[in-house]
C-alpha cells in the first residue's frame, strides 16, 4: 500500500528529475546554438561560400551521401544498445533520439555525456530506467572504441608508413600499435563468445553481449569511421588526388586525439593532420565543406529536431496533466477509500 509520504517523496524525486533534465536540455540547446555560431563566426559569409564553391557539385553531393550514411549507421548502433540493453524501442523513435543527441553531441564535446544527456531525455519519456539508459550508453560508446579500432588497425597496418610521418613513431612502434589495435579487437570478441559471467570493477558490473551483438558492434563502429573518412576524402579530391587509405588512416588518428581531448567537434585536430598529409596543398575550403556537411548542417537541423519534440513533450504533459485533473477531485471520498 502506498502511504502519502511514500507518495510525497516519488513526487519530489520526480519533480527534481524534471528539472535535471529540462536543466541538461536547455545547457544542450544554447550551447549548440553557441558552437554554431563560434564556428560559424570565423568565417565571412564570402569565404564560406567560396569554399563550398570550390568542391564540385559532385563531390559535395557524394560527401553529403556518406554523410547521411553515417548518421544512419549511428541511428543502427543506439537500436543495437537498446535490444542489448533489454529495452527494445521501435526503430523511429531511436532513430529520432540517436540521430538529435549525436548532432548536438559531436559539436558539444564530451559526445558521451553530451549525447547520453539528450538520450535520457527522450529515453526515459518512452519508459526506460536510468538503468537501462545508462547501459545504452556504455554499450555505444564501447561501439565507438572497438569500431575506431578495427578501422585503425586496418589503416595502420596497410598504410604504416603514412602512420609513422604523421605520429613520429619508429616502424616498429606504429606496427605494435596496429597489431594492439587488432588483439584488443579479437579479444573483445573472445569475451563475448565464451565469457559469461558480468565483469565486475569495485561498484560496476558489466555484462558481455552475446557474440551477434558484439560483431555488430565492431562492424557498425568500423563502418560509420569508413563513412566519416569517405565524406571526408570527397571533399579533399577536389584539390588533391589523395587515396582513401590515406585519409583514413589520418582521420582514425585524429579521432582518437579527440577522443582524448574531447575537443568540441575535433576543431583544430582534424585539421591539423590533414594539413601534414597535404602541406602544400590550399585544404581551407575542403575542410570548411566537411564541417558543414558533417557537423554544422546535422547540428541545424538536431537544434531544430530538438526544439520541435520538446514542444511536443510540453504539450502532450500539459494536455495529460489538464485531463487527469478532473478526476482525482471529482470524488475525493474514492480517492480517500483507495
């Protein structure tokens, strides 16, 4: 039986929850709106214009393809999370919730507790547990890991003398650091295929995914890298004949730099190596049409997504709450027999 107090305090820890959330949500949407504009600023109108202008029509569209596959492959892993969370959700509504909170997220910085703050807002409003979300987004972020490595591996060990140039490490070095890459790939796997028990550190235990899930992981991780480096090696064919393998590899390393720093958006980083891969090569333009394709139109079109559901959500509880109000004082001596 419920007694008042019991009653009082779920609507207090509620109540606080609210305004957590609608706290994280309006930090989320002013700081988006600020990144857009602080990355926008920099540039004059003209100068963006011209750089779009300097990639072939094609290659804008071709970028813009991998772009949006990326996005997709993104929307692939959540739902994965989601089914190895235990907490299925049709695939609109994640795909709705993945893609708001990653286009805010990869601007923000931080795209773990970023993004993980934006999908417990719409998480939780579908039924799922702090719990569950959490587990969610664990597993997603373990999908950007193992994904990152198996790409990076792939591109080390391929293409080791590019690694060596951009990260200044001897052959053997960068050797070991693939071939670390791929056993910790493998191993991952391993675990997955015959380690059942949850893997506990002091408080926290984690529970492996069965082996399906975990290759879907590696896959749809590696997979989406393959996607951002094709967008972006687009973009670069318009000044420079660069192969793949090439931007690949570079972008793996800058990805994992921030991963590390979690600079906002990778600003500074990703340009950075693409500079010592073509350093004599004008990359200005390329690099300002992968932002917007990537970061900046996603972001757009995430603040007005995240807008246009929240105003929804307000509606749809006020209407509930208007509805519900009749009835708890249309018979007070009910509610008091109850």
């Amino acid at each position: 039986m419920t007694t008042p107090h019991d009653q009082d305090k779920r609507e207090t820890t509620s109540g606080r929850r609210r305004f957590w959330t609608i706290l994280a949500t309006l930090v989320s949407v002013v700081l988006g709106g600020y990144l857009l504009y602080r990355t926008l600023s920099g540039y004059s109108p003209g100068q963006l214009v011209d750089a779009v202008r300097a990639v072939p029509a094609r290659r804008l569209l071709a970028a813009g393809g991998f772009a949006a596959a990326s996005y997709l492959c993104l929307t692939g892993i959540d739902w994965l999370a989601l089914r190895a969370a235990g907490t299925p959700l049709p695939y609109r509504r994640v795909a709705l919730a993945a893609f708001i909170s990653l286009s805010l997220g990869h601007s923000i910085g931080f795209a773990g507790l970023s993004s993980g703050a934006i999908r417990y807002r719409f998480y939780t409003r579908w039924g799922l547990g702090t719990a569950d979300v959490a587990k969610a987004v664990l597993f997603c972020g373990v999908t950007v890991a193992v994904g990152l490595m198996a790409l990076g591996a792939v591109a080390v060990l391929v293409h080791p003398g590019l690694a060596r140039e951009v990260t200044g490490l001897g052959t053997g070095s960068v050797l070991a650091a693939g071939l670390a890459c791929a056993a910790f790939v493998a191993g991952y796997l391993a675990l997955a295929a015959w380690w059942r028990k949850p893997l506990t550190f002091r408080r926290w235990s984690i529970e492996m995914p069965p082996l399906p899930l975990a290759a879907a992981q590696v896959a749809l991780g590696a997979v989406n890298f393959a996607l951002v480096s094709a967008c972006l090696h687009q973009v670069l064919m318009a000044v420079s004949d660069v192969g793949y393998l090439a931007v690949a590899s570079v972008f793996v390393i800058a990805n994992a730099a921030v991963l590390i720093t979690h600079v906002p958006g990778g600003v500074g980083v990703i340009e950075s190596v693409v500079v010592h891969l073509l350093p004599k090569t004008d990359v200005i333009g390329p690099l300002i049409a992968f932002r917007c394709i990537y970061f900046l139109i996603p972001l757009a079109l995430g603040l007005v997504a995240f807008a246009a559901t929240e105003a929804v959500f307000r509606w749809r509880d006020a209407g509930r709450a208007g509805a519900a109000t009749p009835s708890r004082t249309a018979a007070p001596g009910r509610a008091a027999r109850s």
